[in-house]
C-alpha cells in the first residue's frame, strides 16, 4: 500500500525537463548512475548508500590515488565542528563517512593539507569548495599536479555553528552528559541522527529534528544566498541523493552519480571492475525529479536578489533568472528567516516554537517551492 502511495505521488511529482533547464541546474555531464557501495561495511554510516566512500577506497586500494581529503565531525569542547583531513587508509574514509551540516573552512584547511601531502589525492567537497578548487588548480602547478579527482557532493545550502549548537545542547540535556560523538544523518531514506555521550548514552532521532530548522533556512550561511551551483558544476565526479518517491522502497538507498570529464570516468570504470561498487544507468530526469524543489530555488539567485533590500542584504544576481511569484515568495520566507535567526533580540524564540507550527511553516514553504 505505501509503495503504490509513493509510486502515485511520484507520478503527480514528476516534471518535464527541457534542454535549457538541464544544462542550466546541472551543467555539463557524460554518464549518471544509481549506486551503491557492494560491501555492506562501507554503508554502515553513509548517508546516502556509501558509493562515494567505495570509490575512495577502491581508488585508494588501486593504487590511483595515495590520499583524499574528506571532511570530519569532531567534538570540540563539548560542541560539533567539521574539519578537514587527508585519509590515506580504508578506515580514515570510513571515519569520514557521513554529511556533515556545519560550516567548514575549506580554503583555510583543505590548500595547505594538499600542499604538505606527497602524493595523489581525490577531494570531496561542496560545489562551491570545488569550484574555489578549480580557481587554483589552474594557477598552482603543485596543487595541479597532486589533485587527480575532484568529487562534489550536492548541496541546497549549509548552516552556520549556532544551529547545531543549538540541537547539541537539547541532546546533551536529555542525556545529562557531554558528547562524545555525532553523526548528522545514517541510514535508509532521510535516517536518523546518532548522538553519543561520555556516560555511555546513545540517542537517535529522526533527522528531522535537526532538518526541520535546517530546511527552513534558520542560521544558514550567507555565502549560500549568492550560491547557485547545486550539483557541483565544476566536479569531475557529483555525488547526491535522488529524493524520487520512486526510490524510496528500495532495500538499499543508492547514491545520485553525475560524470562530467573523462577522468571522472576513467577513475569510476576502475572501481566499478572491482566490484566496490553496484550501480545502474540512471535517467537525467530521475537526478532532477529527485531534487526538483531544492535544485530551482537554489538556482534562482535572481529571486533572491529581488528579495534582499527589504532585509538589508545585498544579493548580486549573476544567472538572470526568470522570477516568478512563488520564487520570489519562498526566497522571501528564506530571508526572513535567515534575519530573524541573526537577530539576538528574538532568535531564542525559534526554539520555542511547538515543532507542529514549525512542521507546518516548512510544508507551506515546500509545496509553494513545488509549483513549476
């Protein structure tokens, strides 16, 4: 019964993507698949079926690749942080395993981490890490010469430190004890969130405890405003879920690949000879059905543009996008939102709002988001 359910609202979901609108959200691409990692050990903590981690660990084990810097959740005095690191063994990108929802420095950490490395790296970042990767690949012959796959993972936005600080402090006074460990999302469809503590605790949530603030755009960061690089245009590989209700069913929840260049292919065929990773020919319109709200708005920095001065931000519109009413009405609610969780006068109040209200402002937002 559910899996009609889902199979019907996927029908009366899907769109029809012109030309235009696929070069436009999605940029360049060659080949798009459906994957998962084969071993099961290397989904345990994935997010989104592990294909990125098999990848780096077949590459790894291959002999194509010496390092990969991937990013990490850490416990910093007693709060969540993302640093960056070059894993260089299978259980050092296992480690790595996981989204992460939180502001990183990529400039300041990942330029002198591939500096000081000797060897080959693959680098996993968001597409706006990717494309400022780019920038300087083609002005710095060392970081040229070490980088040999660029993987960029599909990003609505990120937020800042104050909303997992926030959701920390709840957990961490349910468990009466300081963290030891955290994982944003695991498991099958939007998963759960693992929170562990020094007193040998372990909660789990849904993700939605967290996402529910996360999706209404409360702390976001403000780069992610002038963003409109979705899929990571500048990657040779883009990784990402496929929110298509036609997917949801499946036992394994499988990974969105997008290949953009050859090396991107070349280095995908390795892995997938190895048998690291199971995947299937996915359909370009299934990539889009499965980001078809996040993916427009994201683009439209145009109707963000429009929205900026009534909220004392300055937007610069760089895609010159059509803006329609519900655009320019969802970038609305999004920098309303974001102001008011930058305001020290009544950000507390986000907080105490009944999670019901909160649940039904997002859905508001999501189905004006949905129309065409």
């Amino acid at each position: 019964m559910r899996n009609m359910f889902n199979l019907i609202t996927d029908r009366l979901l899907r769109r029809t993507w012109t030309e235009s609108q696929i070069r436009m959200l999605v940029g360049e691409y060659r080949e798009l698949y459906h994957a998962y990692a084969t071993d099961e050990s290397n989904r345990v903590n994935a997010a989104s079926g592990g294909a990125g981690s098999a990848l780096l660990i077949s590459l790894l084990e291959q002999d194509e690749i010496d390092g990969a810097l991937v990013c990490n959740t850490v416990i910093e005095k007693a709060k969540i942080r993302a640093h960056f690191s070059i894993a260089t063994s299978k259980q050092e990108i296992l480690d790595a395993q996981g989204s992460k929802y939180v502001e990183t420095a990529f400039m300041k950490e990942a330029l002198p981490l591939i500096r000081q490395f000797h060897g080959r790296v693959a680098v996993v970042g968001l597409p706006c890490d990717i494309t400022n990767l780019t920038r300087w690949i083609a002005k710095d012959n060392d970081i040229s010469n070490k980088v040999k796959l660029k993987i960029a993972l599909v990003c609505g936005h990120n937020s800042r430190t104050e909303l997992i600080d926030e959701i920390s402090q709840q957990l961490m006074k349910e468990a009466a004890s300081p963290l030891r460990s955290y994982r944003f999302r695991k498991g099958h469809w939007r998963g759960k969130l693992e929170a562990e503590f020094l007193n040998g605790t372990t909660i789990r949530k849904p993700f939605s405890y967290f996402s529910l603030y996360q999706n209404l755009y409360f702390y976001s960061e403000k780069k992610c405003l002038v963003c409109h690089d979705h899929f990571g245009y500048q990657a040779d590989i883009s990784l990402g879920d496929v929110w298509a209700y036609r997917f949801k069913q499946d036992p394994i929840k499988k990974t969105g690949v997008i290949i953009r260049t050859q090396q991107g292919i070349d280095l995908w065929n390795s892995a997938n000879r190895s048998g690291a990773i199971t995947a299937e020919v996915l359909e370009i319109s299934d990539i889009l059905d499965g980001q078809a709200r996040t993916a427009p708005f994201h683009y439209n920095v145009s109707a963000r543009n429009r929205v900026a001065p009534m909220f004392g931000y300055k937007i610069p519109d760089n895609v010159k996008a059509r803006v329609s009413w519900h655009a320019w009405l969802t970038a609305l609610f999004t920098l309303f939102n974001m102001r008011w969780s930058e305001s020290s006068q009544w950000n507390k109040l986000i907080f105490k709002l009944p999670r019901p209200l909160l649940k039904a402002y997002l859905y508001l937002r999501k189905g004006i988001e949905t129309l065409p």
